[in-house]
C-alpha cells in the first residue's frame, strides 16, 4: 500500500507525463504512435505509462484515433492526433 506522499508523487509523476504529451501535440500537426511519443517526449518512461497517458487523453477528447500503422512488436496499433 502507498503512504499519501508515495502516491501524490506518483499522481503528480503521471501528470506530467500527460501534461507533456498535451504539449507535444499541441506544438505539432500530425499523426503518433505510442512508441514515438515515448521516444520523443518520455525517453525512459515505460511504453505502458505512455499508453496511459495517451487513452486518458483520447477519453477526455483531447486526442482522436488516427490510423492504424505496424507497431514495433508485429501489431498494429493506433496512431493518435489532436482531436
């Protein structure tokens, strides 16, 4: 279990990310994956917390669903733009 400081961090942490991936998008026109987020925007942060952040945005109507390209492990996934 995560004392009130450990998760306010982590909240805050998650935050950000979000926050930075609102600016990116913001900056740019264009269509992203997931992966060149995180290449781009969150270098180090785990794949799974920029998806995260990514599906919070598309389900607050910020990003729109583009379309779908190869991922990087054999799938096809979503590229995401400015709603």
């Amino acid at each position: 279990m995560l004392s009130g400081h450990e998760f306010t961090e982590l909240f805050n942490k998650a935050l950000s990310q979000t926050e930075k991936i609102m600016l990116w998008y913001h900056e740019r026109s264009g269509e992203y994956t997931a992966e060149e987020i995180q290449k781009n925007v969150l270098p180090g942060t785990l794949l799974t917390s920029v998806r995260r952040s990514m599906t919070d945005l598309f389900k607050s109507g910020y990003l729109a669903k583009g379309t779908k390209v190869m991922g990087s492990y054999g799938v096809h996934i979503y590229t995401y733009k400015k709603a």
